[in-house]
C-alpha cells in the first residue's frame, strides 16, 4: 500500500469486523473502500485521498508474527489506530518507546 500502510491482517471477514466475505470487484474496476491502516515504515509521506495504494499480502512485505498479530489485532478493533502505530514502528523500524512518546500526534485532516 503507498505510505507503507497495512491494516486488518488479509482476515476475510473484511477485516475490519465486516461480518462477512470480502467484496468481489470485476477486473479493471475500481472501488473505494475505507479501511484502518498503519504504516510499516517509518518516515514515508503520509497518506492522503489522491495517492494511489497496492494492497499486498503482509508476508511480502515482513515475515514478523508479531506485526501480523498486530495487523489482526487492529482489524477486528482489539486496538486503537494510534497505538497500533506506534507498536508498527517500535516492531518494523526498532524505534524505542521513549523515542515514539516524543513524537507529536497529530490528527488527521481526511
């Protein structure tokens, strides 16, 4: 995904406790579709609207249980997107705690 954001951990149920299968969208189709994410590298631009994102299975990306465990964890709402974030990075970019508490939160705009 551009931005290096991953989130729901590939479940089926739509990953974000859908209740129920995953969407079927024709070939050369588009469709939107609003997900919770967290960005696995440290330091990519933030994501917006216009960007265009790949999703990718997670095992391409890290083999860490840890961050699928993550990944499902925030998926299925056992844990908040910030929290999930900061965990993200502590795991993929070995950033400390104490590093991830000085960082500025910032909401959103989108």
């Amino acid at each position: 995904m551009g931005g290096g954001g991953m989130g729901g951990g590939g479940m089926g149920g739509g990953g974000m406790g859908g209740g129920g299968g995953f969407m079927r969208v024709p070939p050369e189709r588009m469709k939107k579709v609003s997900v919770t994410t967290v960005c696995l590298e440290h330091g990519k631009p933030d994501p917006n609207p216009k960007m265009a994102y790949k999703m990718v299975p997670l095992e391409q990306f890290t083999d860490n249980p840890q961050v699928r465990v993550l990944c499902e964890a925030l998926g299925y709402g056992q844990v908040t997107q910030n929290t999930a974030q900061a965990a993200a990075w502590h795991l993929m970019d070995d950033m400390s705690w104490q590093q991830l508490a000085k960082k500025n939160r910032v909401e959103s705009k989108y």
